[in-house]
C-alpha cells in the first residue's frame, strides 16, 4: 500500500511435517491429517508504531512458501478479533488437504494487533481499529505478493481468500472493497453484521431468560431453560416434522425451505411430563427463534432455522439451545431487551459501520474480471443465522447482474444441514470448496455439488448442493452414497 512499510523480521526452514503433528488453529486439538511439505516462513510486521496508551501496533502476518509451488497464493482470514497470527495453512473448506499441503503460498494476519480472540482493547487505537475493520487485507494482500514475487522470481499466477466467520466478512470485504486483487474467494459463516447478529442473540437469550430457572443470586440462567431431555425431546420434534422432506430420514434436513416446524406440538396437554413443555416453553422457543423485530415492525434480525444441531452439545460452540444463546462477546444474561435502543447504539456505531460487510451488493467490477465466490454456512449455527447469508446473497445477485447470470457465471452458495460454526456437530462438516472454487477460476467448471462427509456419520458421503437446489434422494440406491442423490 502507499506510504506503508513491511519488514521481514525473521525468514527460517521449515522442514516437512509428518500428518497428525500440526494443529491448525491451536489450542483446538484437530490436527491436519496429512503432511505439510518443506517450506520458508518469512515472518514480518507491516507500519510498526507506537499507539494509544504508549502500546506498540503493526499489522503482524506469516507466509509460508513452499519448495514445491504451484504458483498460486492464498489469504487465510482470521477469526473473532484476530489478535494472532495462526499457521499459515489454508485449512477453510479444503476437506482433509489444506492449501499448503497444495503447493499454495498461504498469508495469514493478526490484523494489526495482539491479543485474545475476543479482546477488544485495541479498538482504542483508531488506526488498529481501522486495520481490523478492512485496511489490513488490502495492506496484507499487497506485502504477501511482493514477498511471494521476489521469492520465487515471477508473480503468483493466480489468487485466492478463504476464511470463515471473521475470515468469511474478511473474504466479503476483499470481494467488495478489494476487487481487482483476488480470483476466487471462499467466504463461511461471514460475521457480516455483529451488531445485529448479537442483538439476535441477546433477543433470544431474554426470551430464554424470562422463564429460565435463576441461580443462588437469582439471576435467570438461560442455558437451563431447557434440560437435556427437553432439548433432546425438540431436536427430535424438529427432525419428525423435516428430516424426511428430501426423500429420505437420516438425522439431516437438507430441504431447509419445506421445514415447516412448529413448537406448538410439543405443548403439554395435561400436567407436565419428560415428553412434552410447558406453554411457557413453547413461547419462549418461538419467540427466541423468529429473531427480533423493532417497534415499527421491521426485522432487525432473521429467524434461526429449525435444524437438527440446535442442541448440539459436547462441541467447541455448542448449539443455541444448549448455551441459552449466548453471544462470544456481551452480557451473558440478557434479563429485559429494548430492540429499538439496542438497534439505535448498532446503528450509530462507527465502528460497526465500517465493519460491516452486509450492504454492499455490488460486485459487478469483482465479477467483471472473472473473480468467483461461493459461500458456506451451517444451517445450526448458534451464532449468526445462516437465513442471514442466504438474504445477502440473495440481494447480491440481484445487485449484480441478476440471480440467473450471478449464479450461472460468478457465485454460488452452500448450506451444510446440522453444522453448527464454521464446522462441527453430528452432521457432515468435511467438504472441499477450494478445489471448487479453483475449479471454477481456472476451467471454467462451476460447482454444483460438493460432496460432503463427516466424522459424525462414518462411511457417508452427501452432496452439498448449490443454493437454491437441495439434496434429494433419488428413490433407489444405498443411502448412505451421495451418488443415490440429486441436486433439486
């Protein structure tokens, strides 16, 4: 960029891992599952300086060059407030062979600050501030092909993002703000509109919390409002009323827009019994699932799907129902609610403003010199509503040519049943979109399918079909093979 500087710090060998010896984003214990070959990983910081309070600042990032590459490059997106540099890998939506393992040069950024993943102190400091809301993919992006061009003498011949939830708003934000300096971006379970996102969740929990039982102090504790045989009980009701909607019941919901679910058949009709909820719960579960409205109506938030996940326990993030929807980051308890207040703060935050990737539509110039997106978002995901994703997707098209051109020559979406956050759940969370959507950059081929698996459901394989078609099952053949289905 203009008027910034980026420095190598440190530039080491680094020798080829043998599968099952690198975490890919520690201290989570998956590891990747084959090796990493022999490469350089230059370290570096961009605009060093001193910032508010006397604390140094620079936007840290990590590449990894392989001995071996295939002369293209990829931006890892982060996740939550950044705040560390994670191995650069290209671990997001590349099934079991992340990007290194490829022959890819992979970048990957603390964004311009250190800290916890959800530390927000540095949003103090403007130019931190500013570096997380966008500056620091466009600064990175700009480093990394200088460091990969000087390396390898020639210029990467193609380039790619993948990221999800903050990397999928950052793999937005390269699509929106960025357009000339990527070829295909793979965007997951985008943190698009936080703001917003939270007050879906703050609205929830209050519903929750309303008729939650209360702890010793007497405050309401939302993820009780439910036991474990009740929440059991709902993921079960959810599943009769929608499991078998795509032709066949295997615990996954595929055809999300004919789940028609309604808690009302859930309501004791008698005294309350293991088997069914008290009227108090029904509400409470409507209300928390149709997301928020303010006073003149308006949505603020869209509904969470019904889906089987809602429950999910025993998981990094646990599904909606079993944390009482809490939000990573604000009150855990949201007692009373004033949507139209909590609107007006989002509203009037600059911070969110800038952030935000949700209303910028138009990605004629990004599409325009052949640059591919698809998205991915777990239908359970317990913190952004994967309802959001469709509706700017939607609106994309539409701002961008059209559905039928976007979808025929530039973008596609894909809805993972069960998934919970960017991944996990008793669902089918192994997919590979990187090969797709490269695929679709350098063939021509626009993927239609992608075939999904999961450790949750050995030996099964499922197509992930591109939005708005679903998996359907042909009628005939083993269930358990994608190949027994179609795209509908």
């Amino acid at each position: 960029m203009p008027g910034s500087t980026a420095t190598v710090t440190k530039a080491e060998l680094v020798p080829e891992a043998p599968p099952g010896t690198v975490q890919p984003s520690p201290p989570a214990p998956a590891t990747v599952s084959v090796a990493l070959p022999p490469n350089c990983r230059a370290d570096g910081v961009i605009d060093q300086r001193v910032g508010v309070e006397g604390k140094s600042y620079a936007i840290g990032f990590a590449v990894a060059l392989p001995d071996r590459w295939n002369g293209r490059f990829l931006f890892q997106g982060g996740g939550g407030l950044n705040g560390s540099i994670r191995p650069p890998l290209g671990y997001h939506a590349a099934g079991e062979v992340p990007a290194l393992a490829r022959g890819f040069a992979v970048v990957s950024t603390d964004s311009g600050h250190q800290g916890a993943v959800f530390d927000a102190s540095f949003l103090k400091d403007q130019e931190a501030a500013l570096n997380f809301a966008h500056a620091s993919v466009g600064k990175v992006t700009i480093a990394a092909k200088a460091i990969i061009a000087h390396y390898y003498g020639q210029p990467a011949k193609r380039s790619y993002f993948t990221g999800c939830s903050t990397g999928g708003r950052e793999g937005m934000l390269a699509s929106a703000r960025y357009p000339e300096q990527f070829d295909g971006i793979v965007a997951g379970a985008p943190a698009m509109r936080t703001g917003n996102s939270n007050l879906g969740l703050a609205w929830a929990n209050a519903a929750f919390s309303q008729i939650a039982p209360k702890d010793a102090s007497g405050k309401p504790e939302p993820a009780r409002t439910f036991s474990a045989g009740e929440r059991k009980l709902i993921t079960n009701a959810i599943l009769d009323a929608c499991d078998a909607k795509d032709g066949v019941k295997d615990g996954l919901i595929f055809d999300g827009k004919a789940c028609q679910f309604d808690p009302a058949v859930l309501t004791c009709k008698g005294d309350k019994t293991d088997s069914c909820l008290a009227p108090p719960q029904v509400d409470a579960l409507k209300k928390a699932f149709a997301g928020p409205k303010n006073s003149r109506g308006t949505q603020v938030y869209p509904p969470f799907p019904w889906d089987s996940g809602v429950a999910a326990e025993g998981v990094a993030i646990p599904g909606i129902l079993t944390t009482g929807a809490r939000s990573p980051v604000g009150p855990p308890v949201w007692e009373n609610i004033n949507v139209d207040q909590l609107e007006d703060r989002v509203n009037a935050s600059g911070m969110d403003r800038l952030t935000n990737t949700a209303y910028w539509t138009n990605l004629s110039s990004y599409f325009g010199r052949g640059g591919k997106m698809l998205f991915y978002h777990g239908v359970s995901d317990p913190w952004f509503s994967a309802n959001d994703t469709v509706t700017y997707y939607e609106r994309m098209a539409a701002d961008s040519g059209g559905m039928e051109l976007v979808r025929e020559k530039s973008s596609r979406a894909f809805l993972v049943p069960g998934m919970g956050h960017c991944s996990s759940g008793a669902t089918l969370d192994r997919f590979d979109l990187l090969t797709s959507v490269v695929d679709w950059v350098e063939d021509g081929k626009a993927p239609d399918a992608v075939v999904a698996t999961g450790p949750a459901f050995p030996g099964r394989t499922r197509p992930l079909c591109a939005y708005p078609q679903h998996a359907r099952y042909k009628g005939q053949g083993d269930p358990e093979s994608a190949a027994s289905f179609e795209c509908r």
